[in-house]
C-alpha cells in the first residue's frame, strides 16, 4: 500500500530533531506493516491548531490524484489537535479513499472522537443537502417558467437578463447548415472535420467532436422544446428549425445507431476505507459490472483478489451494506442515541476546541495590561519616544490576536446535547433506503468491517474503545455473479489503504 508521512514540530516546544525522529518512527512502523512511502510532507515550526500549514494543505491537495492511500503521522495530534479541522480533512481525505494512519497509536483515533467526526460529518452533509434541496425547488421554479438554469443553453440560444431565452441569429445559421448537411447524407465525420477547419466552434468554445455533434443533432431545443429533469414542454423555448428538418434528422440517427455502450455502474460506496478482507486484511473497494442482458452490478473486491494475491470472492455491494447497517441500527436504541449526543456534546464543549479560544483570549488581556502600563509611563513622561514605539507595537499585537480571536470563535464547534439527540432522531426517523441515513449511520458507528467467506465481524466506535461484534452471518451474501458477469469496470475512484491496527477488543 501506498502512504504518504506527515511530520510537523512547533516552534515553543519542539526541535528539527523532533522531526527525525517522527520520520524513524513512522518508516519502522511501514516496513512493519509492509506499506510503500512515496513521499514525506513536512511542517517546521507549525502549530496543529490551526490549518494554514503549506505542507498539510498541500498534502490534501495532492490526495485528489490518488497516488497515496494512507497518510500516517506519528501520533494523531500531528495530523490537528482542533477537533473541526480534523474531522473537515479527514472527511476531504476519505473522499479520495485516503485514512489516516497513526504510528503510536493501535486505532485510527479514539472512539469519542470517532463519534464526534461522524456526527459533523453527517451534519454538515444534511445540510449541504438541505441547501442542494432549496437550490432544486428554485430551479423547478424557473423550469416551470421556462427560464434558464444556468446551463449551457447550446449553440444558437442566448439568456437575456431575466433568464429568458432568445436565438443569436449568427449562430442559428450555423446549426441549420449543420442539420441540413446531415440530412442530406454527409457523415458526422465528415462534417466535424469540415468545421475544425472553419474554425467553428461549440457554444462552449471548443472544436467540435464525434460526441459533440451528436448531442446536438439529437437536441429538442432546436424545435421549441425545454427540458427539465426529463420533463417537456413544447413552446417553451424560440425555435430555429421547422419539425420536418429536425425529424429528418433523427431518423437517420435511428439508423446509423449502435448498441448503447456499457456504462460504468453508478451508486455510493458507503463502506469506502471502512470494509476490509477477512483473509488478507487489505481494503475492499467498489467495482461495478454489466451483465450479458444489460444489468448492472455493483459490488466490493478485495484489492488483492483482484490481483490473483488473495482467493476472497466478490460480495454484492447492497447485501453486505444492508447487512452492516441492520446490524448497526439494532445498537441505535433509545439509551445509546441519548449516550452518543452526550458524549459527542462533551467533546465539543472542552478542550483543545476551546483551548486556542483561552490562550488567545489570555493573551489579548495581557496586551490590555501592557498598554495601559505603558499609557501610565506616557503621562508620567517616561523616554515618551521609546514608550510610543512599545506603546503602538503592543496594539498592533492586540488588535492581530482580536482578528485571531474572531477567526478560532467562528470555527469553534457549537453544537449542543439537545441539537445532536434532535438530528440523531431525525436519522432515525428517515426512511430506511435514505441514503443519507445510510451514510450517517455508518459514519456515526462504524469503524472498520471484516469481511470473511461465511461471516464478518463489525468494529463499533463505543466509549473508551471500539465495541467487536464477531462472527454476524453472512446468510449467503457472497455472490459471484456467474456467467451472467461478462466483463468487470471500476466505478469507485477511490483507492484506499491497509486497514488500521487493531487491539483485541471486548
């Protein structure tokens, strides 16, 4: 497995030697486990506080290209010692399929705030979808009204200040000399090749393409339709081409038409950095694959199976997420939600969240006590210049720490006992196919899975350590597929990583 280091020392308790010895660690640590370090991002003289560390920023960035799986660092509070940051990046990093690692520590974090990073997780993505829910019933406004959405409206069409829709006149003469070329027998080929060489381009900017020709050929706009969500109403855009053209046209497509080409399968991979393989104890990931009567399948592979390195069969994508969220939602009662809001309530309530708000707080009434000592100097006419020049460089500390202080209180987590037990009920109460409750619930309580032929035990986040539920049955949950399976396709663009050390658990 691929991981990257992380190192950071800061500046009022440690040294450069700190550094080397984070590094000793943590390739001891790889050698062990058997990862691959493929790069080093190392902060000097940072604060874990605070998240405007180039190294780190770039470190998250460079997750985006999938080059790494893990990201270890000594010890967790490396990574950030503010309970926010650390759940915001390490959500950023799951994304990509990347985990941090900790080379002291036996899990990936403790369990509390395990609980605390889900349940902001979950949270924040209620309300993103919240808000992604307002933005929809707007845009169902305007389609109602036929208005642009803000999307490419194609070539030929133009949106005036209100969102209404006009013909560019210019451009509409080109999309009926298009039309009516294709009509009169020339290729798409042909054509695309004709007006690469014009210099013509796409309502984009682009060159035309094979694909970008036919999306518009096939383009209802052209006759007066607007398109919404699959929905139609004639009329309701200007028209540039009469019925019979753009009819003419789409029967020849028929023709010329092929077998629609297979589709990567679609669908979230909730268990993602979490399902691990019982034999090998490597990370499972999501493939999809089409079947010979068309039908899609999606499902998780180990990522050493899938190299001829370990014999664990393939297992359906639906079945063994069903199976650990039932598993899950009989831990969800009454006593444990109302324990999982008041612990993840304690955590946001101390420190370190509040700690960077206390110092900077302390520090702020210190530069008060300076100034006003100095403005007693002044009027006692104490060497004036020199106290003028302390005086002005102390309120320029004080008023840095004031903006500092502002910027911590805005990122400080307030959520209550009484908020989190209401959005936990909420989940609850959602329908059980949500797929919002089913990624909360696995964020919230799950920490890894291990997946074997016949059975699968589940990692719980509890109190002090993660809870073991051994030996659940897999009631012929493994599926092969057959011969019904004609090829296989990743459709998860997440890689992942080696899954985490584990203690014995009770």
């Amino acid at each position: 497995m691929n991981v990257v280091i992380y190192a950071r020392f800061s500046s009022h308790s440690q040294t450069e030697q700190s550094i080397e010895g984070q590094l000793k660690v943590c390739y001891e640590y790889a050698e062990q486990n058997h990862y691959t370090v493929v790069g080093e991002y190392i902060d000097r003289a940072m604060s874990g506080k605070y998240d405007n560390r180039t190294e780190f920023q770039r470190m998250i960035s460079d997750s985006d290209k999938h080059t790494f799986e893990g990201v270890l660092v000594y010890q967790l509070d490396r990574f950030a010692r503010n309970r926010y940051d650390s759940a915001i990046y390490k959500a950023k990093l799951k994304k990509n399929g990347v985990r941090v690692l900790s080379a002291k520590e036996n899990i990936t974090d403790d369990a509390s705030g395990i609980l605390v990073e889900g349940v902001l997780e979950s949270m924040a993505e209620y309300y993103s979808a919240e808000l992604s829910q307002k933005i929809h019933r707007g845009m169902e406004i305007n389609a109602q009204k036929c208005l642009s959405n803000g999307s490419n409206p194609g070539l030929g069409f133009k949106v005036d200040s209100d969102r209404r829709f006009y013909v560019d006149e210019d451009e509409a003469r080109i999309v009926r000399e298009i039309f009516e070329r294709y009509a009169s027998g020339e290729t798409k080929a042909e054509i695309v090749k004709d007006l690469k060489r014009r210099q013509v381009k796409t309502s984009l900017g682009n060159d035309f393409t094979y694909n970008s020709l036919s999306r518009m050929l096939s383009n209802k706009r052209y006759i007066g339709v607007y398109m919404y969500k699959g929905q139609e109403t004639p009329g309701g855009m200007p028209r540039i081409l009469d019925d019979d053209l753009f009819n003419k046209v789409q029967d020849i497509l028929n023709k010329n038409k092929k077998a629609p080409a297979r589709t990567h399968g679609e669908g979230e991979y909730l268990l993602t950095t979490k399902l691990f393989c019982g034999h090998c104890k490597n990370m499972m990931v999501g493939y999809g694959g089409t079947g010979k009567s068309g039908r899609q399948y999606h499902y998780y592979i180990c990522k050493e199976a899938r190299k001829k390195r370990c014999d664990k069969t393939i297992v359906s994508k639906k079945k063994i997420e069903d199976k650990v969220i039932a598993e899950c939602l009989k831990l969800l009662t009454e006593d444990n939600i109302k324990f999982i809001a008041k612990k993840v309530a304690e955590e946001c309530s101390k420190s370190p969240d509040n700690l960077t708000v206390k110092q900077l707080k302390n520090a702020i009434r210190e530069a008060d006590t300076a100034i006003e000592n100095l403005w007693k100097g002044i009027e006692q006419g104490q060497s004036v210049p020199m106290l003028t020049e302390r005086l002005n460089k102390r309120q320029a500390e004080k008023a840095a720490l004031e903006e500092q202080l502002a910027i911590e209180e805005n990122k400080r987590i307030c959520l209550s006992e009484t908020q989190i037990l209401a959005f936990l009920d909420f989940v609850c109460d959602m329908p059980l196919d949500d797929v919002n409750k089913r990624r909360a619930i696995i964020n919230i309580l799950v920490h890894s899975v291990y997946l074997y032929d016949d059975h699968f035990t589940l990692i719980i986040n509890a109190s002090k350590k993660p809870l073991s539920v051994d030996n659940i049955p897999l009631e012929e949950i493994e599926e092969a597929f057959s011969s019904d399976k004609t090829y296989e396709d990743q459709c998860s663009t997440m890689t992942s990583s080696a899954p985490p050390r584990i203690s014995a658990c009770s």
